[in-house]
C-alpha cells in the first residue's frame, strides 16, 4: 500500500529536549516536504526536498533542521524545542514527473506539545 | 507570490442540503488550484483539482468546484452533502511558473459541519 508513514503520531516533551520526527514514503517519490498546521494559520511549510540531499527553506523553517540522506526519509528535527513549535505535523511526498500540479500524499500527522 | 483566502472559517449544513465552500486566490503567474480534505485524526487527501481546460471540475464524493479566472476564485460545491463529509476542507494554489516541486500555498481551512 502506497503510504508515508510518520513517527511518533504523539508526542509530549520539554522546551530544549532535542526531537526527531520520522518520515518515511514507500512510492519512491523524489519531493517531501514538512508543514505544520495552526488554527487559523491552516498549513505552513517548513522545509522541502527535492531530492537525496537537496534541501531548501519553506514559509516557517525557524527552529528546525531537515535531512534527506535516503530518498524514502526526510527526518524533521527540533534541535532544541521551544513552546511555539507545539503543533500538528504533516509529512508530505510526491513524485516531480508530474509537475507542480501533481497530488501531494500526506502522512497522518504527529502531534507534539512542547512544555 | 500568491495567496489563498478561504473566508469562512467553519459552515455548518443540514444533511442533504447543497453547499459551497469559498476560496480565493491572488498570484502574479498561472496557477494550479486544488482542494484538499482533513478528516479527524487523518492527513490530508486530495479532493479534486484544476490544472487546465474545462473549468468545472469534478472530484471524489461528488464535489465539484468551478475555476473562474476573472473572479480569481475556486469554490467547491456539492448539491446534498452528507454526515460523512463533516470535514476540514483546504483550498490550496501552487505556483504553475516555478513550480518548486509541488510547494502548495494553503488557505487557512473552511469546517464543514453537517448536521441531521
């Protein structure tokens, strides 16, 4: 089944403990991306890849780190958590065969509280 | 760089009832326009999109939304909606020139609420 799998779907931790955020797609698509979802904000992009190792900034990269090392993983770090980086988070993939009109397929979320 | 404006931030609905869902956008280049829907505790699926051609387009679940470059706007439709599609729905743009793999623009979510 075509999925991109995130972990951990929850998760509660303290300001300055450093976190990873898993991403993993299984349909060999070149493009990921992380955004984060706000009320009232809607989604906002973080970082993005578009391939093994070629990453760039999104809309809110302050406070995170990316890595893309495999095609299939696109980690999302918080190097040291503050509470404004509560939130929910989606991992996303697609393949650029398509173009920008392709359809992103999104991960289920994780949500993280930062105390 | 463009943006996306989903005025109503929730619309409730009786069952069976038609229902629009309202999205502007403004971009400086040709776009392409999706709509996306969040149902609880799930990620994001697509809906439907416009990337060129005709501009009623049709979706899954019997939604459809119309392209109107003149208004610059994409609202979704559905004529009798249905308890099951209680749902967050986001429109969404992406930038048709750049590109950026698919870096989509979000509007900030309409709250579709369908009540018996």
């Amino acid at each position: 089944e075509a999925q991109v799998t995130q972990n951990p779907r929850y998760l509660i931790t303290v300001t300055g403990k450093k976190l990873t955020v898993t991403c993993s797609q299984n349909m060999n698509h070149e493009y990921m991306s992380w955004y984060r979802q706000d009320p009232g904000l809607g989604l906002r992009q973080i970082y993005y890849s578009m391939n093994v190792e070629v990453t760039d900034k999104g809309d809110v990269p302050e406070g995170y780190k990316v890595s893309r090392k495999e095609k299939r993983n696109f980690p999302l770090i918080l190097e040291s958590p503050s509470p404004n980086q509560t939130s929910l988070y989606f991992c996303a993939s697609n393949t650029l065969a398509g173009g920008p009109g392709g359809e992103l397929f999104f991960g289920e979320g994780s949500r993280l509280t930062v105390l | 760089a463009q943006s996306v404006t989903q005025l109503d931030s929730q619309v409730p609905v009786f069952e069976e009832a038609p229902v629009e869902l309202r999205c502007n956008y403004s971009s400086s280049v040709s776009v392409y326009l999706f709509w996306y829907v969040q149902y609880p505790n799930q990620g994001l699926q697509l809906l439907l999109k416009y990337l060129s051609g005709s501009t009623l387009v049709k979706g899954i679940n019997g939604f459809e939304a119309e392209f109107n470059k003149s208004q610059t706007s994409f609202h979704l439709r559905k004529p009798s909606v249905h308890i099951s599609d209680t749902a967050e729905y986001f429109c969404a743009v992406s930038d048709r020139v750049t590109g950026g793999g698919n870096k989509l623009t979000f509007g900030t979510g309409t709250q579709l609420k369908v009540e018996l």
